[in-house]
C-alpha cells in the first residue's frame, strides 16, 4: 500500500495565506505520490515532497524562510527511516535543507550537522546556494511522512524555525524524537514551538502511546500534541495504513495521498482526525 500525508505547519494562519499553503501542498503531495508510484522509496517520496515544499517559497523552509532579530536565515531539516536519522541545524548554505540532512544520513557517520559543517557539506555535495525569495512569510514548518509499496516507513522535516529567533537558535525540526521520528510501526513530523516540543517529543511519544500502549493513533496524536502544553500539530502514519493529523494550535493545513485520490483538508485546535 501506498500513502503519505503532508503538512504545512501548525499556527495562526490568515485565510488567504491558507489557500496557498494548500495548493502548495496539493503540488507536493502529486510528486511524493508519483515518486512513490514510481517505484521510488518512502524516503525517496518525503525527499521530494519536501524539497519542493522547500523550493517554493510560500511556506517557512528552504527559499521561504523567516529571518531571525538580525535580519538572516538560517535552516533546519531531518529524516529518519529504517532505524536510521539524519539531520542539519544552522544551515546557510542552500534552501534544500532536507536534502542535505539525507546526505548526512546516507553519507556520514553522523546524525546531526550544524553550521560551518553542514555548510561546507553542502557546497562540496552542489546543493543550490540558498536565496530567500521572501523571508516575511507568515506561514511554518513543512513535514511529510510515507509508506511505500515494501512496507517502509519514513518522516521528513524542514524549517526556517520561528519568527524573532535569536541568530544560532535551533528548534526541535532536527531533533529526531521531537521534530520527526520514525519506528517500527509509525512514522511522524511535528510543527509547533519547538522549545516546548524538544522537551517533550512528541514523535518519539507518538510511537510509543501507539506501539507500546497500544492507543488508536489519533489517540496517540492527541495526547502527544498535549504534552507539549504549547502550539503543536503532528502528522503520522503506520505501516497498517493508518494515518492521522492532530493539533493544538489554531490550524493545520494537510495533504493525504492514496491510490484513487489526493485529500485537502485544515486541521482545527482540538481536533484529532483519522485520515
Ligand atoms: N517547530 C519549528 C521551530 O520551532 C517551527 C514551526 O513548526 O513552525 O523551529
């Protein structure tokens, strides 16, 4: 079975920086699916769906990052799959941050690069040179998870971070645990506040409420948004072909892609809907 579910951040959205949010989504959501349908891996499919949520410029990742008090930009990203994370924080060096956090994974032995390094690693790798197209979008994070046709899972994360951060602020987005985190049975991503969500983790919560006591997962979803007792939207996916969306700030816009149809919809505060 084929699925995946994206989001485009969790926050005080205004209606007519919605509408665009979601036909960016809708766009992101054909080119995981059709990489998924392709023959490509769950990997593969969050890759693209949010490298071009990262390209766009409409959401808060990549080319249309928020700046920071002194007027720069700086990038986080992370994906996980088959018990394995990547990540980078503090990247100035291209817009393709979720890229680059894949390359760590792949390609290093490490789990998180920041700065200089990932920088460096970047450039040496032909990433494209970060331009910010906007840098005053009031929209955030974008996230993607995916269950391909072999049954794996993966979860796909990439911000500017939030508005007024001080410069070398890094959020929870490549802080596997909190920004994304993927298991045995569920793959999630997180949008919110992430000083409070790196200390709560919700992803890793997720998995747990779910595989270890086993909750329904919006149940799960619900209770892991709560414990972060700040905004928080949180997306996931089993490899059952369950899928769910929470949130405890404002709205959430998501995508669901299946077989026969790609779904819209705008998750409301409070809501925890099986998908
Ligand atoms: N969680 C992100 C951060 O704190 C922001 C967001 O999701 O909008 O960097």
């Amino acid at each position: 079975m084929k699925l995946m579910v994206l989001h485009g951040g969790a926050g005080r959205w205004e209606s007519k920086e919605l509408d665009k949010a979601l036909s960016v989504l809708r766009r992101a959501a054909e080119i995981g699916f059709k990489t998924l349908s392709n023959g490509g891996s769950a990997l593969d499919a969050v890759v693209e769906a949010v490298s071009f949520m990262e390209y766009s410029g409409v959401l808060n990742a990549g080319r249309g990052s928020c700046r920071d008090l002194a007027g720069g930009v700086s990038l986080d990203a992370g994906v996980m799959w088959m018990g394995r994370a990547g990540a980078v924080a503090h990247v100035k060096a291209t817009w393709n941050a979720v890229k680059l956090a894949r390359i760590v994974m792949e390609g290093t032995p490490h789990v998180l690069l920041a700065g200089d390094g990932a920088d460096e690693l970047a450039r040496k790798k032909g990433l494209p040179p970060l331009e910010v197209v906007t840098g005053e979008v009031n929209s955030d994070t974008v996230g993607a998870v995916a269950l391909d046709e072999n049954g794996r899972l993966a979860s796909a994360v990439s911000t500017g971070g939030i508005r007024g951060k001080m410069p070398g602020r890094v959020g929870d987005s490549p802080i596997p645990g909190a920004g994304f985190w993927t298991s045995r049975l569920v793959a999630s991503c997180s949008t919110g506040y992430g000083e409070a969500i790196i200390m709560a983790q919700p992803c890793r919560l997720t998995s747990i409420l779910y595989e270890e006591k086993g909750l329904p997962l919006s149940k799960a979803l619900i209770n892991a948004c709560e414990a972060v007792k700040a905004p928080c939207g949180l997306i996931a996916l089993t490899i059952n072909g369950e899928a769910a969306a929470s949130t405890i700030a404002d709205f959430m816009p998501i995508a669901i892609a299946r077989e026969r149809d790609i779904k819209m919809l705008v998750v409301k505060r409070g809501e925890a809907l099986e998908l």
